[in-house]
C-alpha cells in the first residue's frame, strides 16, 4: 500500500497531467475498435457466407485468424507497452485498425479478407495492455474500478454499434460500405490521443517529481508511462496476492489465463455465430439477427460498468464474482441453443442472460491485474492473460462451424459450448479453494 502523503501528490498528478474523462471516452473507444471486427464479421456473416460462398467453418476461421495473430502479438504486446508507452502504442492501435478495416472492406476473394482480419488481430492484442497502463498510471487505485468497467464497456458498446447498424447499412449499400463506415471510429481515434494524452515532449519536470522520481529518470508517456513506484494493495482472492518486485507474475495470473480459455471458446463462439444461428435456426431476418447481437452489445455495455464497479467494492472476492458469471453463462446458452424449441422468446431471454455474465467477466478480471498488480509488470500480466483469451478465440468458433458442418445441426456444438462454461465455474471453485484465508 502506498504512504498516504505519497499517495495524495500521484492523486494530484494523476487527475492534472489529463482530463480523466476524456482519457476514460479514449479508452473506452479503443477497447471498441480493438475487437469491432470480430464483432462485424458476427453481424455481416450472412452477407459473407452469401457473397464470398463461405461455408461455416471458413466464417469461423475468420475469427480464428484474428485470435491466432492476437493471440500471438499478446506474447510482445504487454512488454511494448511497457518499453514505449502507453500513448504511442494507443496511436498503433487505432492506425493499424484503421488500415485493417479498409483492407477488408476492399478484399476481392476470401483469401484476402483472411489477411486482413489477421492484421485486425494486432489491435485486438493491444486494446487491453495499452488501456490498462495508461490506467494505471492517470487514475487512482480508489476510482480505477468504475472507470474499468467503463473502458471495458466500449467492447460491448462496439458489439451493440456492429449488431444494430452494420446490418442495415450492409443492406443499402453493400457488406463492403458497411464495413467501411465502420473504419471511421478508428480515425476518430486517432484524433482523441492526440488531444487527449500528453506527448513525451509535453510531459514536465515537475510531473516526474510528483511521481517521486529520480530527475535522471525517464518517467510517463515518453518513457513507459509509468511510475517506479508499485500501486495497489494485493488481495487474498485477487490474481495477484503480493506486489511482485523480482519481475515474476504471481500464479493468480496463471489461473486467471486458464479461466480466459474457457471463456474466450465460449464468447468466441456465440460472438461468431448468434446472427447466422438466428437467421438459420428459428428464420430471423438479417436485421433482425443483428439486433439479437446488439441486444447482447448493448447489456454487455452496462455489464461491464456494473460488475467493474461490484468488484471494486468485492476486494478478495473477485474470484467468486467470476464464478458467478461463468454458471449463468451456462443458462444463457442453454436458452439460446433452446430457441428453436422453445420460441424467439428464450433466444433473446438467453442473449439477456449471456450479455449480462459472461461478456463482462473481464471487466471483474482486468480490474484485478490493474488493481493488484505492480504497475510495471501490468502490461505482462494483460498480455498473459489474453493469450489465453485468444487461444479460446483460436478453437472455439472454427471447432464450432466444423460441428455445425459435419451433423447439419447446432445441437453438439451449442452442448460443447456449455459444458465450456461448467468447466470455467468449476476451475474458478477450486482457485477459491487454493488461496489462503484472509
């Protein structure tokens, strides 16, 4: 725990060196376009699968060229945040994205669309390391949980955007226009560091001092953004139990990438697959298919901000919060896989139910690396914990079409889905059971 008279001078800098709530609208607008293409794919998967003649599985390898490249650009992500900074690898997000999304919207063939979503997949494997240093760093650990919550938000805020709009703009003017609208969230981000976040050249003696840093010392946005001093208490039921200082992750984080497989596959595959399932199984329009999808963004939305805050004020019981959304899941997609049997009614009941648990369980994680761990190895901590993210990302929707193709039903899949999510309940009871009593 910091000293509170140090305490109050990194409050001071952290709320005067950037405008807090354009730094949380900055944030929260690049956790949206770091994944608003797998949203777009879910919510432009008829218009693929119709015009490019894309069976099932070549839908889901979209997805899993995306994860494979995110998944793989995490190993690197956290350590560049670290070593550049916070600001100038916020700038590559919302550039490379950029370029992404108008390649794609340009791909002539599905080999080239391939292409293009694997470049998407390095903005995936920055949003979180980036958002969550600069975190970090400009807010204090009191007021991190909300402001979380909020950034965590913006995937979900995306998701609604792809799901309600895409769509329809697909329909006037082609999956292609659609797609390229949707490039314009990145440029507008592009613009927002650049007002919002000091550059290295802007960053004053006097803010290195309130860090209580060593003048010789590099510190802030043109250095790693980041101050010597670690921030954030550990917690028994947290994935950090102690700040770590010999640069070693503490093994919280190791259960934490485990429980990010098991939810990632799970995600991963409804994310890719509730519109066409929609569509395919219980007779949707594609309109009407995106809004089931944009019913799923716009819960996961206040999701999000609702349970960052729940474990901002749960302390040691991060644990149990994460277990909690990942045995709700498991309703969500047992009502979603029963629509056809049971009515619309349970598809958009289960899209409800999902939206709420497990879209948001990394709101509840990112907070617990942001929190808990030393701000110097947050970058690392992320990164591992999104390859197990993206390696779920990787299987689970390419294993997903391929059931769907070989049976020419969903049922097996949406079974494998949530037995996925029982076993991510299970795994977080016995990481409960590991940690120490406080």
């Amino acid at each position: 725990m910091l000293p509170s008279s140090h305490n109050s001078s990194l409050a001071t800098t952290r709320n005067t060196a950037v405008s807090v709530p354009a730094l949380t609208a900055t944030l929260t607008l690049a956790m949206g376009v770091s994944t608003l293409t797998q949203y777009s794919l879910g919510a432009l998967g008829p218009f693929l699968t119709q015009d490019l003649a894309l069976s099932r599985v070549a839908l889901g390898s979209l997805t899993t060229a995306l994860f494979i490249i995110g998944g793989a650009f995490s190993l690197v992500a956290g350590p560049l945040v670290d070593r550049f900074g916070g600001r100038r690898l916020l700038l590559a997000l919302f550039t490379i994205g950029a370029t992404a999304t108008v390649a794609a919207s340009a791909a002539p063939s599905f080999s080239f669309l391939l292409v293009a979503v694997a470049l998407a997949g390095v903005t995936v494997a920055l949003g979180n390391p980036v958002t969550n240093q600069l975190l970090a760093v400009y807010v204090e650990p009191g007021h991190q949980g909300l402001l979380v919550g909020i950034k965590q938000s913006g995937v979900q805020a995306g998701a609604f955007l792809a799901g309600a709009t895409l769509p329809v703009l697909a329909g006037v003017f082609g999956w292609r226009g659609a797609l390229l609208a949707s490039g314009l969230l990145a440029v507008i981000g592009i613009l927002a560091v650049v007002v919002t976040l000091p550059s290295p050249r802007r960053w004053s003696q006097s803010d290195a001092n309130a860090w209580g840093a060593d003048p010789a010392t590099p510190v802030g946005p043109g250095a790693s953004d980041a101050p010597a001093t670690p921030v954030g208490p550990g917690a028994p039921d947290a994935p950090a139990a102690s700040t770590q200082l010999d640069g070693r992750l503490p093994t919280g984080v190791t259960w934490l990438a485990a429980y990010a497989v098991l939810m990632g596959i799970g995600v991963g595959v409804v994310t890719a697959y509730l519109p066409l399932y929609a569509v395919e199984e219980l007779g949707f329009t594609t309109a009407k298919g995106g809004s089931v999808a944009a019913l799923v963004g716009l819960v996961g939305v206040a999701a999000r901000i609702f349970w960052g805050r729940q474990a901002d004020r749960a302390g040691a019981g991060v644990v149990t919060l994460l277990a909690w959304m990942a045995a709700a899941a498991v309703a969500g997609v047992a009502l979603i896989w029963a629509g056809p049997a049971l009515g619309d009614w349970a598809l958009w009941t289960g899209a409800v139910v999902y939206g709420m648990t497990a879209i948001a369980w990394n709101a509840v994680g990112m907070l617990a690396l942001v929190r808990d761990i030393d701000v110097r190895l947050a970058g690392r901590a992320s990164g591992r914990v999104l390859l197990g993210f993206y390696g779920g990302f990787v299987v689970g929707p390419v294993g997903f079409g391929w059931t769907v193709d070989a049976s020419g039903r969903y049922l097996f899949g949406w079974s494998l889905i949530i037995a996925t999510f029982v076993a991510a309940t299970l795994l977080t009871l016995v990481w409960r059971s590991t940690r120490s009593p406080a």
